[in-house]
C-alpha cells in the first residue's frame, strides 16, 4: 500500500469512527505503532485530524453536537429545579467543576455571590459566573466546540489534571443502570470522565428520560457517582435499583418551579 493510501484511508477509519487507537491502526496495516504515530503528527499538521493520547480523532463535526440554543429549550422545567437542588449541595470555599450541560449553565445563574472556585468548559458558564466578582473561574481551554460553546480535546483533558476539586456537578446524554453514564460525542465523554477522577464527589444532573439511554461513547460506571439529582418522574424501579447500588438519589418535584 503507497503511503498516501494509507493516509487517506487512516483519515477515512478516524472520521468514520470518531476515534481510534495506535495500536488498532498497526494491526490495520500491518506496520509498527511508531509508523502510525509518525502517520498521525504528519496528519494532524495538514489538519485532517487530532492526536489524542494513545491514537487520533476526528476533526469533523459530528451530527452528536447539539446547538446549545436547542438544548436550552428542551425540558426546561426539569432541568430548572435540578439547577435549583444542585445549588445547595455548594458551600462556600468549595471547589467545583462545572461541566457544559445546559443543567450545569443554569447552576451558574443561580450560584450565590460567595467564594468560590469553578473550573468549567463552558463559555456559557464562564460568562455567567464573570457577573459574580467572588468567584474565581477557571476555563479549561482546548478545541472549541461551536454548537455546544464548549472546549474538548487533549489541551482541556490535561488542564484538569493540575487540579483537584471537592464536588463535580455534570450532566450526560444516556444512563444505562447496568452500563453507566454515557454520552453521544466522544469527547465530551472523555473529559466528563477526566472530571470524576480529579474530584472527590461526583453529582450527576439528569431529568428522567435519560434513564434507560445507552449512547455511544462510555462515560464512567455508576459506581463513580456519589449522588444522582434527578426529577420526580424517575420510576419506583429505577430508584430501587440506584438503591441497592448504594447511590444516593435526590428527587425533586417539578412543582417547586412552577409554583415559584
């Protein structure tokens, strides 16, 4: 196979599946892994695709992305008295991440005014938070996302790794009571994962009709999470379950926002 064939067909395996790892694309082609690690930087500088730890991924934007103006507007009620429960589980002089949920930019409209420190990779909640000169906001930087205002990749993936936080305050596209939390774009998965490693406490935010979602790119199990926020609608079973899996689930009454 000439070499630009098998660039070609490298880029053609990364966009078709998002990502993929060194060692896949070695067996592929039958060629050492330092063959395909010089194959993907000679890549990545003609910006065809990005390197990522351990292999490569798309630069293409993916379908999965979701313009931020919709999810806005898509169980607004639900994800308003969330917002609500999850402020109370901050304190002051806590350390939090926020990740790019539409859930977690409403949590930040309604943060208190005391000091803070919150680490997020959302313009959205960045913007917010700047309104609020006691705390102290960190953006993780990396690849922009334009439809979600959110930054990915390897550049936000190893800035959390200079910090650890008390409390991780997320959101995700499926949860799977088997399989975990799960996300439709994989690089949101990965640094949602990134945040429960570098926090002591994850909270997950999610309205009931994720539950029983498998989306494609794994999260984490749901032993990482220390407490499930979650809308009254979710059913007798589901908490059951989450019960005797020792998770913590707090449920509130879409009432309380309708009625304030």
């Amino acid at each position: 196979m000439l070499l630009a064939e098998r660039h070609q067909k490298i880029v053609d395996l990364v966009n078709l599946r998002s990502s993929i790892r060194v060692s896949e694309l070695s067996e592929i082609f039958s060629v050492t892994d330092e063959t395909i690690r010089r194959d993907l930087e000679k890549l990545e500088k003609e910006n065809k695709l990005r390197r990522s730890h351990g292999g490569a991924v798309s630069i293409e934007e993916k379908e999965s992305e979701v313009d931020f103006s919709e999810r806005e507007i898509t169980n607004v009620l639900e994800k308003k008295v969330i917002a609500r429960e999850a402020v109370k589980q901050v304190e002051e002089g806590d350390r939090i991440i926020l990740d790019a949920s539409t859930t977690a930019w409403y949590m930040s409209k309604i943060l208190p005014n005391i000091p803070l420190t919150v680490i997020t990779n959302s313009i959205k909640v960045a913007i917010e938070l700047s309104k609020k000169e006691k705390i102290q906001v960190i953006s993780t930087g990396g690849l922009l996302l334009p439809k979600s205002l959110s930054y990915v990749g390897p550049l936000a993936e190893r800035s959390l790794e200079n910090y650890h936080v008390n409390k991780v305050f997320l959101s995700c596209k499926g949860i799977d009571l088997n399989s975990g939390l799960s996300d439709s774009n994989e690089w949101q998965a990965l640094l949602k994962r990134k945040m429960i490693e570098r926090s002591h406490e994850t909270i997950l935010m999610v309205d009931s009709s994720k539950f029983g979602s498998r989306e494609f790119s794994h999260i984490s199990s749901l032993s990482d999470i220390s407490r499930i926020i979650v809308d009254d609608k979710l059913s007798n079973d589901a908490h059951a379950i989450l019960r005797d899996k020792n998770i913590n689930v707090t449920s509130v009454a879409l009432m309380s926002e309708s009625a304030s």
